[in-house]
C-alpha cells in the first residue's frame, strides 16, 4: 500500500479562506475586526521567523497585527504589565507571547496572566482544565489542527484506537484530549513506554510528537492506518551540498508511508496548520467577545 498524503499546506490554506470570509462578514456586518496581539522577548532567531510569519498571515486574512517586541533583559514586571494592557485592550482579542522566554522570565507566571478567554495558544491553566474535562475553552493550535485534518480524513473518529507519541504540553496531552472528546480509544506512549512498537501496531490513529528525527519506522506502523507526523527536526544533508540542512518528521517517511493508509509528509503537513489554527482561535476568542455566533468547523 502507498499512502495517501495528507496536504497541510492545502488544507492550511481552505482554513485560512474560511476565516477570511468570516473576517470580512465581522467586518461588512458588525463592523468589528478581529485583533491578535503577538509578544516576542529578545531575538532568537527561530522565534523572529515564527512571530514575522504570523503577523503576515494575520494581516493577510484581515485581522489586525500587534506586535510587540521586547528587548532580551526585559523584567517581568514589565512584560506582565504589557500583557495587562493587551488584556484590558478590546481591539485585541488574541494574545500569543513566544515561546520559549528567556530563562529568567516564569513562563507559567506569564502564560497564567493572559486572559483565557484571549488565550489563543490554550496554553493557560483554566483552558487546560477546560479542555480536560470536556467544556469550551480556547485549544492549543497544532493539536487542534492535527485534529481537523483527522476529521477531514475520517469523516467519524468515535471508536477509533489512537496513539499519541509524546506527553508534552504544548501537543500530546492536548491531543489525547482531544481525541478522546471525539470518542477515540487514547492511548498516550512516551520515552519509558513498554513495548511501544506493539502499542503503535494497534493505533488505527498514530500521531507523533516527540522531537526525535524518523523514530517511528514503518514495522510501527498498522497497514492502513493514518499517521500524523507532529515532528519538525532539520538535519544535516550534504547531498544538497555543503552546509545544507533538511527537515524531517519523527517518522521516517518512506518507511511509513508504504504501510499507512495515509500520512502527513514534512515539511508540508502538520506544520502549516498551526498557523492557521491561529488564526481560527483568534477569530473564535473575537466571537466569543462579542457574543457572536462561532464559526462552524474551525474549532474543537
Ligand atoms: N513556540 C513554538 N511553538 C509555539 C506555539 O505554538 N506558541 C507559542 N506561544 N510559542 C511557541
């Protein structure tokens, strides 16, 4: 069996159209505009390329962009007041502070400022319990949009056995919530998980977040099922010439995708989407503020 790819880049792009349409019908019919507000400490050059690209793409579907970017020394004292202000300000519906700060701010501090109800990362701890225990709240992007391709592809998840490579944060718990919101059985492997290759070969559903390059092989791999490659890892490739680097997934692509029923490739498929779910989430806290009706399919 070959895989069918699952094309993020396309289906970022479907996302992004359907917020657009939503921006300008807000725009044309309440004459309100959806605001995120993008905080960036210091100058780590992963981060700058991240935060810049949100912004276009902010603008691009019609939000307003506000970025604020702080010097690397920044107290937190006077990062928590600008988060304060963003807060209290009503053109602003979504806050994203980068991550990760410089180690002398308090991430959990800072995340935990933000008004969830603003919190379009989903990364505060009321959105987190929120999401646990089945209620409304703002989700996390790449895991939302993790979700919203399995939907797509699927059509219903209810029943389906799922395994979630990877128990951070930020990815595979917010994605084993998820998935068992939409009935899956879930199952959450990681670094000291027995046998996790058979674990795997049961997963209808595989999704890997692990940060570690091609570590799902295809003998992981039950024929047919659908996996979900959460992975960006940039390597060396001298075959591309000297000094040149590539990206890869935590699966090993070609391995994996003469077995599963369908895969996303990286670059090109979870990766994309995070954005775009950025968006959505911004749109959605926009509704929410206004007592608006949300947009159909865009979230949880
Ligand atoms: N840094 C890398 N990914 C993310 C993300 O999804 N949100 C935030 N705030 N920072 C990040």
């Amino acid at each position: 069996m070959t895989a069918q790819i699952i094309d993020g880049k396309a289906f970022a792009a479907t996302v992004r159209d359907k917020v657009a349409g939503h921006v300008a019908r807000l725009k044309e019919n309440h004459g309100i505009t959806p605001g995120l507000a993008v905080v960036l400490v210091g100058e780590d050059p992963a981060s700058q390329v991240y935060v810049r690209s949100k912004g276009k793409q902010t603008v691009e579907v019609g939000m307003n962009s506000f970025e604020h970017k702080l010097e690397i020394d920044t107290s937190e004292g006077d990062l928590l007041a600008l988060i304060e202000k963003l807060n209290a300000d009503p053109a602003v519906h979504g806050i994203l502070v980068q991550l990760p700060l410089p180690g002398h701010l308090d991430e959990d501090l800072v995340i935990n400022a933000i008004d969830p109800a603003k919190d379009v990362d989903g990364f505060h701890i009321s959105n987190v319990g929120l999401l646990g225990t089945g209620q409304k709240s703002m989700v996390p992007c790449t895991p939302l949009g993790c979700l919203m391709m399995l939907r797509d592809h699927h059509g219903s998840l209810s029943g389906l056995n799922a395994v979630v490579i990877g128990r951070s944060n930020i990815v595979g718990k917010p994605m084993a919530q998820l998935l068992l919101g939409d009935s899956c059985t879930v199952t959450i492997a990681h670094s000291r998980t027995k046998d996790i290759q058979e674990v795997c070969r049961r997963a209808d559903i595989v999704v890997a977040a692990v940060g570690r390059r091609e570590m799902v092989t295809g003998d992981w791999i039950k024929p047919g099922a659908t996996v979900i490659d959460v992975g960006i890892n940039r390597i060396d490739a001298p075959e591309k010439g000297e000094g040149k680097t590539r990206l890869v997934g935590d699966c090993d692509y070609g391995s994996c995708a003469e077995v599963a029923g369908a895969i996303t490739p990286v670059p090109g498929g979870v990766g994309p989407m995070t954005i775009a779910c950025l968006l959505a989430n911004t749109l959605t806290a926009c509704c929410r503020a206004n007592a608006l009706e949300e947009p159909e399919g865009l979230t949880a």
